[in-house]
C-alpha cells in the first residue's frame, strides 16, 4: 500500500497524522506527542489540531502534557478571537461615516462566517479591504479614531503605498490586534492582472454586522495567492489547512469549482491555485471532484518544474525541526522560493531598486551599531 504522507521529516509526518488521520496517534510514544506538539507550536495549529481530535472523540486519550498544551492553545486561538471582534467594533463605529463597502478577508472573515477554518486557528492581524478610491477617506477616519500606522521609515511608507495592495499597517494604542488595510488582494506590481471590483461586486455581506466577505470562490483564490504567489512558502502549513478547510466547506457547493477555476484564469492565478490544490490532495486528502481533473490538467505546469516546486514545499512549508532547525536544504529552498516570490512580486526595474534601498539601509543600521554601543558604554 502507498504510503499516504508524502514527506520524509519525522515532525511533518507527524504533523499531518494529527491533521489528517488523529486516530492514528493512538500508539505513539511519549517522545513522538512531545515533537509532534512542538512542531504543531511551531505552526500554530495547536487549537486547530485539538478541534480535530475533539471532534475524533480522542481528546480524553493522548497524554496529559500534551493535552494541557493543546487546550492552553485553544483558549489562546479563542482569546485572539474575541479581540479580533473587539478590534471590529471599533472600526465599525470609527468608520460610521463611511457609507462604501467594507470587506473582511482570512481570519477575521472565516471567524464571522462561523467557518470550519476558523475552529481553533490563531490570527495575529485584522484585514479589511476597501475600494482604492475609498481608500484615503478610510485612513483619515481611522487615524481621526486612535489608529497609527506602525512603519515609521519613509521609503517604507512609499513602498506601501505604491507598489504594495495594502496601506502600512496600523494599530490602536494598547490593543494586539494589527489592523491591515487592503484594497485588493495581491501587490499593485505583481505578475497578476487582478479586478479589484470585481471582487466586491461579487462579495456577500455577513449576517448581522456592517462587514461583508468575499464570494467562497474568491476565498480560496485569496487563500492559495497569498501562499504560493505572495510568499516565499516557508513555514506555511497553517496557510494550507486554511485552503484545505475552505475547499471542503465550499466544494459541495453547486457551481463552486466551476467559478473558482473561472475567476483564477480570469485575474491569471490558475498556477497558484494548482500548487494550491495539488499540494492539500497530496499532503491533506483534500476532495477535489474527480470530474474537475481536466479543468486541473490544463493549470498544470510541466513535468521538471512540477517535480521541483513539489520538492521544494516538502522542505519549506512544514515548520522547521524541533529536532534539527538548520536543515540545509531547508535554507536552500527557501532561498530560491524567495526568489521566485520577489520575480512575482514586481517588475525587474523595481525590484533592483528596492534591493539597492534595502540594502543601503542594512549597511547604515549596522554602521550606526558600533557608535550607538560605544556611547552606551
């Protein structure tokens, strides 16, 4: 029988054990819970992986350390939560002037939509999109409220709010919830040729609040741009139970396939959607109707490249060892996925820019390092 973990790692075979089949872990060792649990930290999917074994009827049977991690986790997931909510009440009445559309995109959407992919998941930032042409009138009103923006180097401010699909973020005074605004889903420079309004005219509002999310087809494009078109893949594994998680809730849907391939050639992410797709049926048993295997067949990129990319996400998108976190072609691949990031990114003229300014900052931050010790001393 073929073995239907596809990575050699010890903590990533572990780690998909628990996400894919918990009743597995049944027999393991003290010292397997103790790498599986580290590696889960690591990828902050311990609240979701004590959802699953929950809902297998097997969180009364593992260890007891490592059930007290996975339950202190959970509260951790539910206390993010109810900031993020708090966070929301208090755009809504900073934004009481605005009478344009106002979306939540990845976490703070999936917790108000009461989705699968929301159970146990911890998110760190709020993210709300806006139409660009709305986008100054929202800053100002935020700003007006409390929030500040959190970049101070002007270069950094330019780049934001030129090149980028994002204003810098921004935070309220005494609150840990980052409040990031979009105005649309992938960078301005980027090798995409995404409708922004198309995304909002096909957005639902969500039930009993002001906010509304994007069309499910739609979430699972964002899902799988923001892993394999605007990252460099490393350490990503929660990214894919989140598009693992939309496919299974919205797949059985009349029609979702359809549009999802449909609006992914449209803005010209079908190849991110396919590394998407092909990597959660590999790693996650993700259903994926066997009737869409044509539609698939066509975003397929050729035999090397395929056999590379799938050789690099076997080392890069899995948290690193607990056991051995210097992994060498870890680094290596993690290095040409950056690469390949920044290629998709912005324009080669841009991207040279950005190196040198970047790099120019790097040589006087560590310059002024010795003069700033020495006055200390």
């Amino acid at each position: 029988m073929a073995d239907p973990i596809p990575l050699r790692a010890r903590h990533a075979r572990l780690l998909l054990v628990l996400l894919t089949r918990p009743e597995e872990s049944g027999p393991w060792s003290p010292v397997e819970w103790e790498l599986a649990v580290r590696a889960a930290r690591i990828s902050k999917l311990l609240g979701t992986i004590h959802v699953r074994l929950t809902d297998a009827g097997l969180a009364n049977t593992i260890p007891q350390r490592a059930a007290g991690l996975l339950e202190a986790d959970l509260r951790v997931a539910q206390h993010r939560a109810a900031m993020a909510r708090i966070e929301l009440r208090g755009v809504d009445v900073a934004l009481r002037d605005y009478d344009g559309p106002l979306l939540l995109l990845k976490g703070a959407a999936y917790s108000l939509l009461g989705l699968q992919a929301s159970r146990g998941r911890i998110f760190e930032d709020v993210d709300l999109m806006v139409p660009k042409a709305r986008l100054q009138e929202v800053e100002d009103l935020l700003t007006m409220a409390g929030w500040e923006s959190e970049t101070p180097d002007a270069y950094d401010q330019r780049y934001y709010r030129e090149w980028s699909h994002e204003l810098p973020p921004m935070r309220f005074p005494g609150r840990p919830m980052q409040l990031d605004v979009h105005h649309t889903i992938v960078p301005v420079t980027a090798r995409f040729h995404l409708d922004a309004a198309r995304l909002v005219a096909m957005a639902a509002p969500i039930v009993g609040s002001r906010f509304s999310a994007l069309h499910p087809a739609h979430q699972l494009i964002h899902a799988a741009a923001h892993v394999f078109a605007d990252s460099d893949c490393v350490s990503r594994l929660r990214d894919l139970v989140d598009i693992d998680a939309l496919a299974r809730e919205h797949g059985t849907a009349p029609d979702f396939w359809a549009v999802a391939f449909a609006e992914a050639a449209r803005a010209g992410l079908e190849r991110p959607l396919w590394y998407a797709l092909d990597t959660c049926t590999r790693w996650l048993a993700t259903p994926i109707p066997s009737a869409l295997e044509g539609a698939r067949s066509s975003q397929r990129p050729v035999a090397p490249v395929r056999v590379l990319m799938r050789t690099m996400l076997t080392h890069t998108l899995p948290p690193h060892s607990p056991e051995r976190p210097g992994n060498i072609a870890r680094g290596i691949a993690g290095r040409v996925l950056y690469l390949r990031y920044l290629w998709l990114r912005m324009p080669m003229r841009l991207l040279a820019y950005h190196a040198m300014r970047k790099t120019l900052r790097t040589v006087r931050e560590k310059l002024k390092a010795p003069r700033v010790q020495a006055d200390a001393d």
